[in-house]
C-alpha cells in the first residue's frame, strides 16, 4: 500500500513532537546548553512547518505553503546558530532570518493560492545553504572535540547535498517532472527528513551528554576564579609527575607562593577587588610558567607550582619574574596590588614524597614573611647550619 503525503508528513509531525519533548525534558534541561536550545527550536519550527504543509490543496494553502517554507528555512537557519555555538559566537540575529525573509517575499509573490510550489527555488536553496553552514561549523571544531560531532558534520552534508539536488532537479526537471517527482519529490523527502531528524536527535543527545561531562570534569579539575588548577587536581597530577622525575632521575622543585596582605586588600577595596588580585596572580603565572609546569590555588590567597627540572635557583628567579608581571598588571578594581612571598623546595635525589616537599615549601614560605614579606626563600637555606 503506498502512503500519501499527507499521512506521512502527520507521521513526520509525531516523530518530530516526540523527539521534541524528548529533547526538551532529558537533555536540555538538564544541560541548558546554547547548541541544544538551538536543536530544540529547529525541533519546534520544523513541526509547526510541517504541519502547516498540512493544508496544501486546501483553500488554506495560500498561507499555509508559505508559512511551511519559512518556518522550515528558520529551522535550519536554527540548526547553523546551533553548530556556530559550538564553536564561536551565535550569528548576529539578522544573518538568522534574511534566508526566511527571502523565502517569505518569493513564496508570497510567486502565485502560492494556485501553486503549491511557491517562492520553491529559493526555499531549497535556503536549506542547502544554511545546512551546509552548519555542517562546516562542525567540521572546524577539532577533531577531538568529541565523539560524535563528526558524525553531526556527516549528516549535515548529507541534508545540504540532498537540498541541492532537489534544487537543480526542480529548475531542470520542474517540480511535475518524473525526475523530481520519482527521486525528489514530497515522499521521498518526508521519509528522509524523519530519518534524519531521528540521527540527529539521538546524536546531539549524546553530544550533550558528553559536553555536560566534560563540564563537571573541568568544573572538578579547575578553580572556577582562576581557571588555574584547584588543590585536589593540582597533588593529582603532581603526584605523578614527581614519579615521572624520579624515573627519568630528572630534579624539579616545587613553589608555595602566599599574597602578602591579601586580607588588607579585601578589607580596603573589597572582594571583588581581591578577587581580580587572585586573577592578576594567575595570569602572571600562566604569562611565566612553561607549558610542562603545574600552576594551581592551593586554598584562599595561596598558589603552588610544580616546575620539572627546574633547580631552586632558577626557580627563585621564575617567582621574581611573576611577581614583576604582577606589579605591572593593571587594573582600575585594584589601586594597590599585593606583593608576594614564596617558599622553594627541590625534589632532591632519590624518592621524594609530595607532602614532604609541600612541607619544606611551607616552611621556607613562613621565613619568608618573617624576613618581611615579598622574597623568596629557598628550603635549602633554612637547613643550612651557622658555621
């Protein structure tokens, strides 16, 4: 039994109500990510084109037709906004509804009482162009961006190429033609645009989800103020790379580093005024470090670093470097930034244990606010005995 277009396109309007509220409720409110506001728009307004296609042949098509055209161009224009997101700014808000503009003005001038293929050029053109955006959005998101994107970046292509060819069988077969009828016509495209939809959804779903739980490992792995390592994730990884200098017999040494009247600056200027000075700190380090060093907030207004084959003495001259970086950042939130003391261990000969190495720090980081602040201090000076 051959199915009309009217059944199928009802069946399409199931599937995409279905997979819209299923979107909706699983996956964006639980990620309220921008790429899946986006998807759920282009859900909604593929539904409600598709519906309105409902009234080709009826005395309504004469604002039916055309409001289908524009609501299906606004869903793949959706569709672009959404794959832009993940990689840079959403597009300003008039490049979004020139397309559906365009598309609006040809189907309304184009006889839509009498022709159910009015303004149809410039509607297929429309989902070829704006589709093939989005697929060359995902296609310059790093390849390691996650598992599924690529995937994403295939069936957008797939969707665009289609549109096109519907296009080129429409302006040289006509819309009567047995090409565009047998290959491209309404069938044909209801049955693929269901498949489609259902890829994609399932797919962007699974995206989400990998998105959402790079968040939480990025929101468990970094301080949110700083964006530098926070403690836990900091003596993680430098646990194993002290393994690491211990196999290869390479030394390092490690870095605790206090703001020096931090509490003063708060008092003073208040916490926003101490929060941009925890900033300026941070980018300081991260101006100075390398990219092999660990730089993370061990609590409050205190720093650490972790500098692999690194001796005390250079390292002493790296916190001089960063407290010179710090002096000169500027800010109108902080009139008066804080200087800064540290205390330097090295990692020595042999196996070395972090919690011993941040004692030393610790303790070299004490003498150097003792000696007045603003200095640092290496372990090794305070084991040295007075001759």
């Amino acid at each position: 039994m051959m199915l009309d277009t009217a059944t199928l396109r009802v069946a399409l309007a199931v599937v995409d109500l279905t997979l819209l509220l299923l979107f909706y409720f699983i996956t964006f409110r639980r990620t309220r990510s921008a790429y899946s506001g986006w998807w759920c728009m282009a859900l909604f307004l593929f539904l409600a084109g598709n519906a309105a296609y409902l009234f080709d042949g009826t005395v309504h098509q004469v604002w039916a037709n055309p409001t289908g055209n524009v609501l299906l161009v606004a869903g793949a224009a959706s569709i672009w906004a959404g794959a832009r997101s993940l990689r840079t700014a959403v597009p300003n808000p008039w490049l979004l509804v020139v397309a559906p503009a365009i598309t609006a003005v040809a189907s309304v001038l184009d006889r839509p009482a009498t022709n159910i293929w009015a303004g149809g050029p410039f509607y297929l053109a429309s989902m070829s162009v704006l589709i093939g955006l989005a697929c060359r959005e995902l296609f310059l998101l790093d390849r390691n961006f996650s598992r599924v994107h690529r995937t994403l970046a295939f069936g957008s292509g797939i969707l665009s190429v289609f549109y096109l060819a519907r296009l080129v069988a429409f302006l040289a077969d006509g819309p009567e033609g047995p090409v565009f009828l047998s290959v491209f016509g309404s069938v044909t495209t209801t049955l693929f645009s269901a498949v489609i939809l259902v890829v994609a959804s399932f797919t962007m779903a699974e995206l989400s989800n990998e998105q959402l739980n790079q968040d939480l490992r990025a929101r468990a792995t970094f301080d949110g103020l700083t964006g530098l390592l926070n403690r836990a994730a900091f003596l993680e990884l430098a646990e194993h790379e002290l393994h690491r200098l211990n196999r290869v017999r390479t030394t390092g040494s490690l870095v605790l580093a206090d703001l020096d009247h931090f509490k003063a600056i708060n008092d003073e200027f208040g916490h926003s005024a101490g929060d941009t000075a925890l900033q300026a700190f941070a980018d300081a380090c991260r101006a100075t470090v390398r990219a092999t060093d660990l730089v993370g907030r061990y609590g409050g207004e205190e720093f650490i670093l972790l500098l692999p084959g690194v001796t005390p003495e250079v390292a002493s001259d790296i916190a001089a470097e960063i407290s010179r970086r710090l002096e000169a950042w500027q800010s109108t939130a902080v009139p008066r930034l804080p200087t800064v003391s540290y205390g330097i261990a090295a990692t020595g000969h042999g196996r070395v244990e972090l919690p011993k190495m941040v004692a030393a720090a610790d303790a070299a980081l004490y003498k150097a606010k003792s000696l007045g602040r603003d200095r640092s201090v290496l372990a090794s000076q305070l084991e040295e005995k007075p001759a």
